[in-house]
C-alpha cells in the first residue's frame, strides 16, 4: 500500500476553536468540499488517461488517476469521520 500526503490547500485552511456544534458543522462542509476537489481531481485524471495519445504518456496518467483514487478515498473517510463525530455528539 502507498503512502500519499493529503495536504489541504491553501483555500481550505479554516481554524476551529473548541469544537461546537457550528464549528463541527464548518468541519464537516469543509471536509465535503475537500472531497469534491478529490472527485474532481479523479475526474480530470481519468480524462487525461483517456485523451493520452502515446503508451508512456497513458502510464503516467494511469498513475496520476491512481493517485487521485487514493487522495478521494482518504478523503471520504474524512467526510465520513465527520458524520460520525456529529452523530457521536447528539
């Protein structure tokens, strides 16, 4: 199994305080936009492999999609410790 670094851009740092129920909610929105980035990165890699005209170049857009696959499932399981953590505190 690899091993990615899922960093958060720049537009998606946010800082939380003691998390309460607004704050949480602000967690679980920001985790759902970090996701769709990800969606839209596997996407976007899935059309190159697509469009890549040459054996070297589908390679190295095969593992870029790959890549964007495991940065989107990392960052579900994101989103969905937020379902949980909400759920956990109701």
């Amino acid at each position: 199994m690899s091993s990615i670094d899922i960093s958060i851009h720049a537009s998606h740092e946010v800082s939380f305080g003691a998390l309460d129920n607004t704050n949480r909610a602000q967690l679980q929105a920001l985790a759902r936009d970090v996701w769709r980035d990800a969606e839209s990165q596997v996407k976007a890699h899935w059309n190159a492999f697509l469009a890549a005209d040459r054996p070297s170049r589908r390679r190295a857009t095969f593992a870029a999609y790959l890549t964007a696959l495991d940065a989107e499932a990392a960052a579900a399981e994101a989103l969905a410790h937020t379902h949980l953590d909400l759920a956990a505190a109701a």
